[in-house]
C-alpha cells in the first residue's frame, strides 16, 4: 500500500508510510473485496496477494481519505472533539441561519478604515502619528464613515496643518466630523490659539539660554509647538545626557527637536546600542540625527561589509559616514571593492521594502 500510496497517488513519503502503516480496517476491507472461497492468502503466496492487489487497484482506485482520516486515529477524535466544543458542528448544520450578514459588516468596517486613512492621508499628516490613531481608535473608526476632506474643510476653518494637531490632541473629535452630523468650527483656531502657542515656545527657548535678540531666529529655526519641543527635549534628557548636554545639542542642531520622540528614539538605539557609539557622539555630533534611519543602515551596513574585507579603515566617526551625498559616499567608500556597486544597491532596496 506504500507504494501504491507514494508512487501512484504521488502522495508525500511520510503521509503515505503513515497510511500504509496505521490504517487496519481499510486494509482488511480491500483483503475482503479480493477474497473468495477458492483463494487462500497464507504467507506461502504473499506475491500472489500483491499481485492480486496491485491489478485490484489498477481498475479499482480508492478514496484516500479513508486511510488517511483512519491513520490520524486520536488525533483526529481529539480535533473533533475541539471543533465541537466550539460550536463548529452546530454551524454547519445551521448555516442557513448563520446568513452572511456578518461578510457586509466586515467590509463595511473595512471601508470605512481605508476612507479615515485617505482622510489623515489628505491632511498630510505624518505615517507615524496615523499609526498612532489606528492603534488606538480603530474600534470606533470601523464603524464610523467620516465625511469627505474637501466638503468641510471650509466649515472647520483650520486648514490642514491646524487639523492634523486637534486629532493628534483628541483623535476623538472625528467623531463629530461623521456622515449625517453637522459639523462646526473648530475650537480654538484663531489669533489666541496662534499667540498662546507661540508664548508656550518662547518660553521655552528662553530655557533654552537664547536672549531676546537672537528669539526671531530662534523661533524660525525650532519647527513645532512648545509642547511637542519640551516633550522630546525631556527625552534626550532621559536618554542620560546633562541637561547643559541636551541643550548644547538642540542649540547646534535645531532640527534634532523636529522629529517625534519615538523616531529619535529608534535613532539613538541604532547608534549607541546596535552600534556600539557613546552618547558622546552625540553631544559632539547632534545633526547625525537629522539624518533618516533607513539612511544609517545602509551606510554602516555597507562600511562594515567593507571593513570585514579589509577595505574600510577601523571604527570610523559617524560624520564620516554619514554626511556624503550618495555619490560622494560611492566614489569613497563603495568603490573600494568589485562587487561594492552590486551590494550597496542590494542594500538600498531591501531598505526601502
């Protein structure tokens, strides 16, 4: 029955020993439907017997789901047994009364999911801050149907930059914003909002150590509410960094606090604790994290393959990898080596998947 099972069935090694091995009652109904009165199968004419069923089988093919299902043993009582409990037995029985309700509301939800991404999408708000509301808000996201982008935009009177901080603030506040509700303008716009925020950052770069003079400066520079810049200022603090260190590293390179805590954070880890450079680094060279993470990767990634051939000098400083062009970086450091082109691309594209 193996080979019958493996060689003419094409049924996998294992299943088919399995089969052949552990199915009895089926082997003994097969003997059944072979035997007659005139035939005896005693072990003196066991090729006989094969014989027999082999041409038995060659016009006779079987189900085999019979061997197989008989072969699973306890198994398959076992795994009867769990679908029963749950109720798997009874839906199929009534599956009429089951409907297909539920595939509607399934798609429903799903689209009304896909129509707030191309809302938050529409407003250009950033891939990180929506993955933040889905996590959190998606429960009453799938049930609810905003309204389309242009047809209250007006109403709101807030514009895109000024809606994406009322849902970062509240993504609750989309609820007003559904299909069938009137929609009204949104609290706190205006010259008030505009001035408290602005004091709110002027406070803190006077924390900071910037003096009047240099404020107009300053406030171009720092990008961002007050609120948002003191939350990743306490972070660089967290990281174990001074405060007079942190405030040595937003002063020389302002765009490090234009980045949301979570992205300067997957930063930081990369350099110091998968790369192994001291906060220091840091201190000494604040705009590396100006730089992306995906760029990091490819970069050091290909200097240490370098390296390991013996192309690259030892540990470098991170401005030296990093501030290139890409071009620059490939007459550097890639063309050191033949097949550097061919690995710095395979690179970039498994980066960017």
């Amino acid at each position: 029955m193996f080979d019958y099972f493996y060689n003419n069935r094409g049924l996998q090694f294992l299943i088919a020993e399995s089969m052949s091995k552990n199915a009895p009652l089926f082997n003994d109904t097969l003997l059944n439907k072979l035997h007659n009165d005139s035939h005896s199968y005693s072990a003196s004419c066991g090729d006989e017997l094969i014989r027999s069923i082999t041409k038995f089988l060659l016009y006779h093919p079987v189900n085999e789901f019979e061997p197989f299902f008989e072969s699973l043993d306890a198994f398959l009582l076992e795994n009867y047994h769990v679908f029963w409990n749950y109720g798997i037995g009874v839906c199929l029985q009534g599956h009429h009364m089951i409907g297909s309700d539920w595939v509607q509301e399934v798609g429903k939800c799903v689209s009304n999911l896909r129509h707030c991404f191309l809302f938050l999408r529409g407003i250009k708000m950033e891939a990180y801050e929506i993955g933040k509301v889905f996590r959190n808000h998606s429960h009453w996201l799938g049930v609810s149907r905003l309204k389309h982008t242009s047809t209250f935009l007006n109403t709101l009177k807030g514009g895109k930059k000024r809606l994406c901080q009322v849902i970062q603030e509240n993504p609750e506040e989309m609820k007003k914003w559904t299909m069938g509700l009137r929609v009204t303008p949104l609290p706190g716009t205006g010259v008030v909002d505009v001035v408290g925020s602005k004091a709110m950052k002027t406070q803190f770069l006077k924390e900071l150590g910037y003096e009047e003079k240099e404020m107009e400066k300053a406030l171009r520079c720092f990008r961002g509410r007050g609120s948002e810049l003191r939350e990743r200022f306490e972070f660089l603090k967290s990281l174990g960094l001074s405060e007079g260190e942190a405030k040595e590293m937003v002063k020389a390179s302002p765009d490090v606090l234009t980045q949301a805590s979570d992205v300067l954070e997957a930063k930081v880890d990369y350099l110091v604790n998968e790369l192994g450079y001291p906060l220091s680094t840091l201190v000494a060279f604040p705009s590396c994290l100006k730089y992306t993470l995906e760029r990091m990767k490819v970069r050091f990634a290909m200097y240490y393959w370098l390296r390991e051939r013996g192309k690259a000098d030892g540990k470098l400083a991170i401005s030296t990898i990093l501030v290139y062009s890409d071009k620059s970086f490939v007459t550097r450091f890639v063309n050191r080596h033949p097949d550097g082109h061919k690995y710095f691309e395979e690179l970039k594209k498994s980066a960017s998947l």
